[in-house]
C-alpha cells in the first residue's frame, strides 16, 4: 500500500478553508534551483503540491503520463485550457492561517514563480456544491480511494499522483430560475434526499458521469470545494486519480463529444481554467521530487 507515500492533501478530507494559487514559471528562471528552494521549505501539513508540464519540462525532467490540460469544444460546449506550472492548494482551518501561509508559499517560490492566479475556496454546509446538491457521494473512499487517487509503482513515483483543476462559474440566477424537478433533473439526483433518480434524462450530470458507465470504469477522487468572491461563485474542481484518462473521458462525454449530448451543468455553469499537475510523493512532510532528480 503507498498511502503513507502520498501528500496528506491528497486523500485528506476538506474541512474548513481552502486557497487554490497558480503559478507561472518566470522566462529564463532558475527552475531547478527555484522548484529544489520551494520543495525545502514547504510544509505538507499546508496542503497539496502539484507540478505542471511546463515545469517538468523546464526542469529536464518526464513524469510518463503528465500532460497538458486539453482544450475542446462539444456542441456549445466550451472547455478552455489554461495550463500553469505550480499549482499549490491550501488548506486552514481559519483565514489567519490561510493568509499566512499564502505568504509563506509566494515567498518561497519568490521571483521564479510570479503568482498567476488565486481564488479562496471554503466548505459550504455539509459538503455541498453552490446548486445546494451533495458533492462527492459517489467519490471512491478507502481502499478503492488509494487505488483509484495513487501512482503504485515506478522509481521516485510511487504514493504520487495526478490531479486535473478546473474552475467552474455558476450561473446561480439561472439557475434558482427553475423549479425543483427541473434543477433535480439537470443533476441526476434528488437536492434533499441525495438519492439518484433511475429515469433522469441522459443531460443529467450523473447519468453523463456514471464512472461504472465507461470502459474501462472511470473513477476518480475528487475533492472540489465552492469558491466565492462575493460578485461570482462556483466551483473549484479539483479530481485525483493515479491517471488523467478516467477525468478526460468524462469530461468529452460531458462536453457532447460521445454522443453529442451536452451534460446539463454547462446550462448553468461553464469552465473557465483546467490545468493538469502530477502530484510528487511525500518524504515526511516535504515533497520527494527524486523523479525528477532533485
Ligand atoms: C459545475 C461543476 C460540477 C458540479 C456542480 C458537479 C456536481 C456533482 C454532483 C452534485 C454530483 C452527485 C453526487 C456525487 O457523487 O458527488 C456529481 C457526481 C459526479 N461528478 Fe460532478 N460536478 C461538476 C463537474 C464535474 C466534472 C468536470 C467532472 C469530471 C470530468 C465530474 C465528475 C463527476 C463524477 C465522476 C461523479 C460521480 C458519478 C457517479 O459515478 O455516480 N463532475 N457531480
């Protein structure tokens, strides 16, 4: 078993606060030697790491499987690609400890990596999406959790991980514009009993998402968290898996590319980043980059 090998923040469960910093690799930085002074300080008990291609190309290195988010289009499906170099997700129980951190990791990875972006992410309720429907029911747990999130094998990999983030904008006035059964039909599942509806129509995100429906299944552990900043709000998604196939081949079915069915979400919301990061391994509570020679 490699659980004990992963970033705490991978399999973790979200409680609390969360800052989700993309990082840009600076033209002409030291890569290596900027990436070796992050890895030394950063404290895993603060989140999750994840390196982006340009990175690992900028530092010499290959992690077999790591690529760059794709961008496509369905039928009125638009799906961007924005990719970064150094995603890192932060986790606090109060804002104090979220803002301090945050300096603490832009300080770290000083002028090599200039901050692209930064959005604050928080639980809401009992671990529901902005809509008011239960997020992460069907996300494998445990055993099938390790399986599905962790790399099992490979030098300098093992315990490691891929993650795909994509940050989605809510159209919530759309959306409280229709009735219950209809907001239940467009996501598959009743908003207050959290139980699955057998006949919702194919539009239906768990009906577009069903990861037994795919051959081979395509689970995958996700760890979204809702992210407002008071003028618009969605959802931070954020999916584990010891691949980047399992999120890519939902996310084609979701944008029409099957069979020409778009899932109902991009009625209400739509992607406006996607990045794909491998998630080193842990070494106590410092990264273990020896995959890439550091
Ligand atoms: C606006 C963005 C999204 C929202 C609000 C959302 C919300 C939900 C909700 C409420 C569920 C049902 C409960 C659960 O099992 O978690 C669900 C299930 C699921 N979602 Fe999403 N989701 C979003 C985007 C995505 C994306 C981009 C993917 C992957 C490409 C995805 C993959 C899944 C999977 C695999 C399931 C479980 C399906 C099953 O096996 O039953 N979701 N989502």
């Amino acid at each position: 078993m490699s659980a004990h090998l992963a970033q705490p923040g991978v399999l973790g469960q979200i409680h609390g606060y969360g800052r989700s910093l993309n990082f840009r690799l600076a033209p002409g930085a030291d890569a290596k030697h900027g990436l070796g002074r992050f890895a030394d300080g950063f404290d895993l008990g603060w989140g999750a790491v994840g390196l982006g291609e340009p990175l690992v190309r900028g530092v010499g290195g290959e992690i077999p499987g790591l690529r760059t988010f794709p961008a496509f289009s369905g039928p009125g499906a638009v799906v961007p690609s924005t990719q970064q170099s150094i995603w890192v997700f932060l986790r606090a129980p109060d804002r104090t400890a979220l803002f301090d951190r945050s300096e603490a990791v832009k300080q770290l990875l000083g002028e090599a990596f200039p901050l692209n972006d930064a959005i604050d992410t928080f639980t809401y309720g009992e671990g529901r999406d902005l809509t008011g429907f239960i997020d992460g029911t069907e996300s494998p747990v445990g055993d099938h959790g390790v399986a599905v999130a962790l790399i099992p094998s490979g030098e300098g990999r093992v315990g490691s991980s891929f993650v795909a983030v994509q940050r989605w904008v809510h159209d919530l006035k759309h959306f409280n514009g229709h009735s219950q059964a209809e907001k239940d039909a467009m996501l598959g599942r009743r908003q207050d009993t959290n139980e699955e509806i057998e006949d919702a129509p194919i539009s239906a995100h768990v009906k577009r998402a069903t990861q037994e429906d795919y051959e081979p299944a395509a689970f995958m552990v996700r760890r979204s968290m809702p992210w407002s900043n008071g003028v618009e709000q969605g959802l931070e998604f954020i999916a584990y898996g010891a691949s980047l196939d399992a999120f890519e081949r939902v996310l084609r079915r979701m944008a029409g590319l099957d069979d020409g069915t778009v899932d109902a979400l991009f009625r209400f919301s739509r992607p406006i980043s996607g990045s794909y990061f491998w998630c080193p391994p842990a070494k106590g509570n410092r990264l273990d980059l020896s995959a890439l020679n550091l």
